[in-house]
C-alpha cells in the first residue's frame, strides 16, 4: 500500500449547522459542532438514534439528501473548502479522497450487479485510463487485503451469494480501492453478528495501520469506540455535548450524558453484578428544541440554568472539554476560591 | 427452476379447463337456442339440428366430447356466425390482424411509456414530472372507447384539416393501423410509465444507490446503471397483464374502427350464440392470454439474479 | 436555542471571554436543582393526534385530491340530486325533439332561414306530402333544429335538398349569410312557443336524441348507475376479499393451501375475457329467473335490474382475489407480532382476535384498496356497456350513451363527448382522490 506519513490537519469541522426544512418546520439536525481530525487518526462519534452523527457526516461527503441542508460553518479537507465545492468537484473528491461504508451490507451493495463489476466500477470512476485487466487485478488485490480468499470466484459472484460480514468486507474493499485519505464509516458492525462485528474491527484496525488514513467512526456503541478509536466526539440532540481522547472519555468524563452512556454499558472487567443502569426518559422534539441544554430534561443533575441556557464548552484537559454547567459551576468555584456556597459536585467515574 | 417452470405450466393448464368448463356451462345455462333467428324454426327442425350438433345428449357428455375433440386441435365447426365452417380456420384467419395491432400497440406503449416514466422519476419534482403525471393520470383514467371514437373524430373528417386516415379499415395499409394501433396502446403506455416511475423512485431511495453515489459515480451512471435495471424488474411484471390487456383492448378498438379481428368477432359470436365459436374463441385468447402471462412470469425469474437458476423453487 | 452560540467560533478549544464574563451575571438561583415539574414542562409535547385526525390533516393539505373531492361531490349531486331537478324522465320520448342540438333559434331567426333557402333554391318538385315523408326516412340528415312537425318547415327542408347541384343552399350557409347567432340550450319549437306565449319551460340543455329524449337527464342517469357499480363493487369485493383473505391468513396450515390454489386459478383467468362471458350470459339467465315467479328473491332481481345484479355477480366474482391476497398477506405478518401471541395466550378467540387486533392494524391500506376498486369498477363497466353487454334499454349508462352516439359521431359529436367527458372526468377525480388517500393513510410516510 502506498505509506502516506503526512502529518497535520486532515479534516477541520467548524460551527457546522445542517437543518432538515420538512413541511412540518425546520429540523435543526446537527446545531453547530466543530472538531478536528489529523492525518492516520481514528475519531468516534457517538450517540443515540436522531443525535445528527450520521447526517453530520453525510455532509462532509456531500451526501445530504434534500429537504437537509448545510446552512452554516465551514468544513475544510487537506487545506481545501468542501462546501465550496461544484457539484462536479464533489462526485471527483467521493470514493477517491473520502470514502464511505455503511451501515447494512445487506443492502448496501446492488443486487444484480457482480461483485467485480461494482469493485471495477468504483476504480473506474476515478482513474478513466485504467485497463479492465488492470482494473480486474486491482479490485481482486483488494478483496485478498479484506480478507476475501478465492477471489476469482468471488469476483463473478452477485452480492446474495455472499454472507452479511463477506459483503461489510466486499464494501470495505470497495471504499480502499482509490485509496482514500478519509475513511467515514456509518455503524459499519451495527449489523453485524457479534463474532463478525470484532472480525471486521479487527481489519478495520489492520487496514488504518497500513494505509495511514483518518478515520471516522459513527457509533451507538461505546464499546467499538474503545476498541478502535483516538478521540471521541459524544453528540446529543444535535450538540457536541463533549469530545476528547478516548482514555479521558472513559477515565474521566466530563457531561452527564457521557456518564449515563458509560454506566448503560456492559463491561467484561465488572466486579460484582453490576446492574446496567438505563438513561431515563426520551430526546427531545427536534423539531422545536427548547431554550437550554437539551439533555436536562433527562439529566440527574439538572439545575434552574440549564433549561434557560445552553452551557458553553469548559476545557477539562488537553483537547478534552465538555458542555455543562456542572463544568461551568466547578470552573466557577475555582475562580471564585470558596465565595460561593458549596455544592456537592457528583465525582468523575 | 424445472420444478418452478413445472409448477407454473400446471396451473396453467388447470386455469384453462376452468375457463374451458366456466365458458360451457354459463353459455348452455343461457336460456333459448342458436337456431332462434329471423324465423322461428318448427319442434322439429330444432330436435334434428340439435341431434346433428350433438346438443341433444346431456351437458356433461357433451363437455367430454368437446374436451376429447380439443385434445386433437378440433374446436368444432361454426353452427351459426359462418355455418359449418371450422372454428380453428376461423380463428386463424382473424386472429393475425388482431395480434399485428395488439403487438404493435404494446411495442410503442413499452418504447415510449419506459422511457418517459424514467424521464419523470429523474426529473422528479420538476414541471417535466408534473405534466407527465397528469398526462398518465388522464391516460389510465380514459376508457379506451373514448380515446378511441376521439381519435377516430378527430383524424377521419370529424375536424376540418384532420382528414390524415382513412374511416374504414383496410387490411395492409399501413395508414389503417396508426389510429387503432394509438388508441390501444395509450392506456399501456400510461400504466407502465406510471409503474416505472413508481419503481424507479423506490430504486433510487434503496441503500445501493448511497452507495453508488458514495463511490463517486456520476448521476448518469446512477439512474440508468443502477436504478434502471432494478427498477425493470418489477416493471416486467406488469408487462405480462398489459399484455392480455391490450389484446381484450382490442374488442372495442376493433369494434370501433370496425377492424374484423378476433376480438370484435368474439363479440358477435357472443351476442349470436354460436357455441362452438364462443367456445373455440375463449379458449384460444384465453390460453394466449395464460402463455404471454406464464412466459413474462419465467422471463421475470431469469432476469433477476437473485432467484437461483440451478435450484428449484423460488 | 443558541443563538449567542453560533456567533461565537468554537473551532479552539480557548473558553469565550464574552461568556466568562457573563457567567458573573447569571442568577442566584441559578445553580439550584431543578424541580421535576420544571423539567416535565421544559418539553413542549407536540399533541399526540389520532390517526384518522392525522390521516385528514394530510389529505386536507394535499390540494389536488381536495379539488378531486369536490369534483366527485360535484359529480355525485348531478347524478343523483340532478334527475328530481330536470322535469325530463330518461326514458322519455318528448314529441318533436327528435335530434335537437344544445342550441337553438328563436322562432322569427328560424322563418328567415327558411325565408332564405326558399329564396335561393330551385323551386318546389315535390308536393308536400312527399317532402314530409321524405323528410321523415332521412331525419337524422337534415332537418337541424327544424322541427318534424312543422310541416310548412320540412316542406322548405326538402326544397333544400331537391336543389343538390349548383344551387344547393343549406341551412348554415343561410344562418352565415343572414348573420344569425344560435342561442344556448335546445328548445323544439313547440317548447318555443310555448314560451312566446309565456310559459316557462325548462331547456334540453345538452340538446336530444335520435328518439327525442333530453340527453342531460341520461347522462345524469348514466353517471349514477356508474356510481352505484362502483359502490356496489367496492362493497362486495372488500366482504368476500375481506373474509377470504382473513380465514384464509388466520387458519393457515392445509386451509390456506387450498384456498390460496384457488386464489392462484383465478388470478390468472384472463378477467376481460370472462367478464365479457359472463356479463353476457349472466343476463338472459337472471331476467329468464326474473319471469319464473312472484317471490322476494325475484323482486328483488326486478328491483335492481337484472342487467345491474350480472354486473356485480361478475366483479363479485372475479376482483376480490387483490384484496384477498392483501389481507392475507397483513395478516400472515401480523399473526408473527408478539401482541397477537400475547392476545392469544390471554385466551382471546379466533374472530376477537382478527376484529380487535389484526384489522385495525391493515385498515388504511384495506380502505385505499376498496376505493380504488371504484373507478376501476366504473372502468369496467362503461367497457361492457359499451360493447353492449352491460345495462341495456332503456335503462342507460355513460358506456352505452357513448356507444349510442358513435353513428352520428360527425353530425353530433357532443352526444359521445358530454358522456364521455363526464365518465373521464369521474374515473380521474376518483383515482386523484384515491391516490391522495393512499399517500395520507400510509403510515410510513407519517413524519
């Protein structure tokens, strides 16, 4: 594989703001969030159904279906706008600068097209010189390095034939074949049996050690995050509700939603029987949020302010900050040296 | 696959002895008898024909020897319409104008409805789209008899300019055929481009086509390579009752432009009682109608790669 | 929500000194536990609607099955309110109004026309009497708004004609030359003057027939033993597909087999074929069942119409299969839910189960499916009737009126166009409003 050891900035999002303008009023689906990812580094996103990961990244690729929309911020691939980008600029930048997988092989790959056919079909996109003998080796070089044995085979085969994790692996094979710089991958092992899930995990570590690329892993499941990840978005309604290294997400976090994602998690190093503690209540109506944060309505620790305002970012550690005024009252309290009245402040995990 | 095609080619052939049966008794329910015309017949000459024709003896004796007689190709001779004449050469001097107009009206309808109604779905929520929906709406909301005495109005005289075909029906002309042949395939042409419109939208929201964009294709590539050729496949399934459709189409457009095929003969036959030919006509559009079904049923199983060829079932 | 927020770049990680500084600002309390009420009222719920109320909220907005609606409705009161209003009957033959077109000329325009073409044509070769009956073989040729029974008018009518050659003078290159302008609706001159003397009498608004019956009352008459079909179809195609379909899915195992063998044979009847059959010959047996006796199931047959009951014995017969596939299907897949499981084990029977549970669960596409069955009934129908194999005289129907009409389709194109327009206007608002129906009942599509 081609080594790239470039280093630096990747990927910068900025203030990024999609609103989905359906009949029944705007949905603000993802209400400004920003993060930066470098060259070789593997970023989680993580959150529950509707929090806005998947559209977030949809417009990083130019995917976003209408009625969504970017109406504000800035994303910025290897020095270059993507939003200012025509239309034909963007179908030349997908599949070869940025890929992407999904999150259901199962339907994902087209039914009545071979396996060869949609690999060749990917390269052919982007590099219109290649030969079909050419373009033939590299796809089945490809599936060899996912993992696939009896290519020749495989090649002709039609995507029923093919087993759901078989498919993921065919799909990832089909996202590497131009060797992009930006892998985003949509809950790649959501579908996925357990076994199969940590097999292509597995490859998915290998294939980021040898190709170097950036990685953006959209995730429910804190587990793989773990697993996987250098740093950690957690999204909420929309909102960035704290990102940081993946050791401070776990070790130290910093937002009550973190807190209630982590104790809703099994975990293999429990010592006694554990009950798994749910996080009460549901996510808010995106189609009118309230004034405030929008995860007090379920948060334990829910105070007077928070469903006035929205709390600012408070920075917990070196590139780890959060947004909570539980975070603002401690920075608070610091500042301030006891002038305030003193508050029990629930203990980081 | 064997056992499928087995499976299918047998209901086939059970569907045409219930046509077959379901034609005979409701036609000898019929109360009065084919020999009722201009004069009324003595109690003789009726007993005589009757015994000359076999409809003497009871009915199911009668159904034995005509399914006996099938099995052999001989569907009886005329007893009224052309008398004596046998209804297999009736059949098949009538039936090859009948299907020439019928297959020609399928063909522009298939050529020209696919076409538009991918037309639409790519340019869906335009005004292209707009306007080809009400054109369809309004198609598949006509009877073919209006479209038919409308065209024929308008082109034959009715309007002062328009005189470009003849009125009467003249075999081999080719300006005979533009008319009937419009007329019968404008309701096709108008579901099938419904139909693909409908199933090219529902291609176009499937996951593979995420995936197609997400890959870099241009889309071009996208609606006709990868919606396109999923979306035909439920579109042939709708192709096989457009098909009889089209042909049962034809009663009225050959009754309106009075074209002597099979199907305004069907109606005459009817009206006349001429068993043997009601008979011999039902059973003959009607294992047509099965065999087009059963064949576009069998093509749609080929067509898609999902249904494995070398084992059987679905 | 934030609006101070989105001002602000976040990109660096640097805290804002903007909100430092307004953090001194905040409240006292500010800092307390928030109460459950304040919680509970931070959401604003959206209020939860049903799912009819829902349903009609989307149909309401969708403009186009709006306008289908009223349509129909429009439609429906010319049909069936239309008939008590028109003094006319549709079987009734109104003397001299043979062939009268929806416009007239008044009495004094009529006596210079004919003023006119006695002027300009060769004199008389034909007595009276053989112009009249002349004049009366070839009615349908001539005569226009003339009336038969003018004698004095047929007499100038044959004068006409007897001048084919050079000087031929018909009746419209008189009006052309005279300058006059017909006037709308159609009157026979008895009606005229019956007027001129000062009563009011009700117009033929879209003229009359060969026979002289005002076609506005048959196309009303028309349209309504086409609604009637329709309804009548719908009707028995959604009891039996509905019944057929849910024993067939409830009981499943060897029952559903052979029913679902015998859904299969007659899916694949050619239907055309055996409704053009059985329309035919359902006909002469019901009328023969008609005459056989004087008890209540004979009444009945002579109340409907023998030619009504073929009709819908035939769709009866042959439409529900669709319906039944559908229910069967909604049912195989909702017997798999747990809440079935769960009725079940709780000992609920068979029938409650299918009334309580599975039916309401398939009701909108069930309702989307029975009326759509209407104008594809409708359809059917003016096809049959067309061909002459559906209502027959005098009753009539849009099929046979615009079958009627096809043998002066050059001299009177209206009579096909009138009940053909109506009968195409009627199946494109029903299928309109069944399409918009659908897009508002379909659950997936609630947002």
């Amino acid at each position: 594989m081609a080594e790239n050891e470039k280093t630096g900035k990747l990927l910068e999002v900025k203030d990024l703001h999609v609103s989905f303008f359906t009949p029944a009023g705007e949905v603000k689906a993802v209400g400004g969030i920003s993060y930066d990812l470098n060259y070789g580094e593997v970023m989680g996103i993580v959150g529950e159904s509707g929090s806005g990961k998947s559209v977030e990244a949809y417009s990083i690729i130019g995917l976003l279906q209408s009625p969504g929309k970017v109406i504000g911020g800035s994303i910025t691939l290897e020095g270059e706008d993507v939003l200012a980008k025509s239309k034909e600029e963007m179908i030349a930048l997908r599949g070869s600068k940025v890929a992407m997988i999904f999150q259901n092989p199962m339907t994902c790959l087209n039914p009545v097209y071979t396996i060869g056919n949609q690999l060749i079909e990917a390269l052919k996109a982007h590099d219109k010189k290649v030969s079909k003998q050419e373009a033939a080796k590299r796809a089945m070089e490809m599936l060899e390095l996912v993992g696939i044995n009896n290519v020749q085979k495989r090649m002709k085969q039609y995507p029923h034939e093919l087993s759901g994790g078989m498919r993921q692996r065919v799909m990832i094979a089909m996202g590497l074949i131009c060797h992009p710089q930006l892998l985003i991958a949509d809950e790649p092992t959501t579908a996925l049996d357990v076994t199969i899930q940590a097999q292509i995990l597995e490859l998915m570590k290998d294939l980021q050690k040898k190709t170097h690329m950036g990685i953006i892993f959209i995730t429910h499941n804190l587990g793989v995050v773990a697993e996987i990840c250098d740093k950690v978005s957690v999204m909420y309604a929309g909102k960035m509700v704290e990102q940081g290294p993946v050791d401070d997400i776990f070790y130290k976090p910093g937002h009550p939603y973190t807190m209630g994602l982590l104790r809703s998690m099994p975990r293999v190093d429990a010592e006694s029987y554990e009950r798994l503690i749910p996080i009460e209540g549901t996510p808010v109506d995106m189609l009118n949020p309230p004034e405030g944060c929008p995860f007090a309505p379920r948060c334990e620790y829910a105070m007077k302010i928070c469903l006035q305002k929205m709390p600012p970012y408070v920075e917990l550690g070196d590139g780890h900050r959060s947004a909570c005024w539980l975070r603002v009252q401690e920075q608070l309290q610091r500042e301030k040296q006891g002038a305030a009245e003193t508050k029990e402040v629930p203990e980081h995990e | 696959m064997t056992k499928y095609v087995l499976k299918r080619v047998l209901m086939a052939v059970i569907t045409l002895f219930v046509v077959i049966c379901l034609t005979f008794f409701l036609m000898n329910a019929v109360p009065g008898t084919p020999w009722l015309s201009e004069k009324t017949p003595s109690e003789a000459t009726i007993a005589a024909l009757n015994e000359k024709y076999g409809l003497d003896k009871p009915l199911i004796v009668q159904l034995g020897k005509y399914l006996e007689n099938l099995a052999h190709l001989d569907f009886g001779n005329s007893i009224k319409m052309q008398k004596d004449r046998p209804v297999l050469e009736i059949i098949l001097t009538m039936f090859p104008i009948s299907a020439s107009i019928g297959a020609i009206a399928i063909l522009w309808a298939i050529l020209v409805g696919v076409p538009l109604g991918c037309l639409a779905a790519y340019r869906r929520g335009t005004w292209v789209d707009s306007l080809l929906r009400v054109i369809c709406t309004i198609g598949i909301s006509m009877p073919g008899f209006v479209i038919a005495t409308m065209l024929l109005h308008a082109f034959t005289g009715g309007i002062e300019g328009l005189k470009f075909f003849p009125t009467i029906f003249q075999q081999g002309t080719a300006k005979s055929y533009v008319l009937p042949c419009l007329a019968l395939g404008f309701y096709p042409m108008c579901y099938l481009s419904r139909q693909t419109r409908t199933a090219m939208l529902d291609a176009i929201n499937q996951e593979y086509i995420k995936t197609a964009r997400a890959k870099g294709l241009r889309n071009k590539t996208i609606i006709f390579k990868h919606a396109l050729r999923n979306a035909l496949i439920p579109v042939i399934t709708y192709l096989g009752p457009q098909i009889a459709f089209t042909l049962c189409g034809g009663f009225v457009v050959e009754t309106v432009f009075t074209i002597p095929g099979l199907g305004r003969y069907f109606v005459s036959s009817i009206s006349n009682r001429d068993y043997p030919l009601i008979m011999g006509t039902t059973i003959f559009l009607a294992a047509f109608i099965i065999v087009m079904n059963l064949i576009v049923d069998l093509l749609y199983k080929l067509v898609d790669p999902r249904i494995n060829l070398a084992k059987g079932g679905e | 929500m934030a609006e101070k927020k989105m001002k602000r770049p976040i990109g660096s990680l640097r805290p804002d000194v903007d909100d430092i500084l307004s953090w001194n600002d905040l409240p006292e309390n500010a800092f307390e536990p928030a109460s459950t009420e304040e919680k509970e009222s931070f959401i604003q719920d959206r209020e939860s609607v049903s799912y009819w109320k829902d349903a009609w909220r989307r149909l309401k907005k969708n403009k186009v099955a709006m306008v289908a609606m009223v349509i129909v409705i429009l439609i429906g009161l010319f049909a069936f309110v239309g008939p008590f209003i028109v003094p006319y009957s549709y079987d009734q033959v109104i003397s001299g109004a043979n062939n009268i077109h929806p416009w007239h000329y008044s009495l004094e325009d009529q006596a210079k026309i004919s003023a006119y073409i006695e002027e300009h044509t060769g004199t008389a070769n034909l007595s009276p009497d053989e112009a009249v009956a002349q004049a009366e073989a070839e009615a349908a040729a001539r005569g226009e708004t003339l009336s038969a029974v003018d004698a004095a008018k047929i007499r100038a009518a044959a004068k006409a004609n007897q001048g084919k050659g050079e000087e031929n003078v018909t009746q419209d290159d008189a009006v052309k030359a005279l300058g006059i302008k017909a006037k709308p609706f159609g009157y026979t001159n008895a009606e005229l003057e019956r007027m001129a003397a000062g009563e009011s009498v009700f117009p033929h608004v879209f003229g009359c027939d060969t026979q002289g019956r005002d076609i506005m009352v048959r196309t009303m008459i028309g349209a309504r033993v086409s609604m009637i079909v329709g309804i009548c179809c719908a009707v028995i195609v959604l009891v039996i597909g509905a019944l057929y379909g849910s024993i067939s899915g409830y009981c499943g195992g060897k029952v559903d087999a052979v029913m679902q063998r015998i859904v299969e044979v007659i899916y694949t009847i050619p239907e055309v074929l055996v409704i053009l059959l059985m329309g035919s010959t359902l006909k002469p047996i019901l009328e023969e069942f008609q005459n056989s006796g004087d008890g209540p199931l004979q009444n009945l047959v002579t109340l409907l119409g023998a030619n009504l009951i073929s009709i819908f014995l035939t769709f009866g017969l042959l439409y529900w299969v669709t319906m039944s596939r559908l229910i069967r299907g909604q049912i195989l897949q909702l017997k798999q839910q747990e809440y079935v499981t769960a009725a079940r084990a709780l000992g609920a029977e068979g029938g409650r189960i299918i009334k309580r549970h599975l039916l309401p669960n398939c009701i909108g596409q069930i309702v989307t499916t029975t009326f759509l069955q209407i104008p594809s009934a409708i359809f059917t129908e003016s096809f049959l009737s067309f061909l002459g194999m559906g209502v027959s005289a005098p009753m009539t129907s849009l099929g046979s009126m615009c079958s009627d009409a096809l043998g002066g389709l050059n001299t009177y194109p209206y009579r096909l166009f009138i009940p053909a327009a109506i009968l195409s206007l009627m199946i494109l608002c029903l299928n309109l409003f069944g399409d918009g129906l659908r897009d508002a009942l379909d659950p997936r599509l609630k947002k």
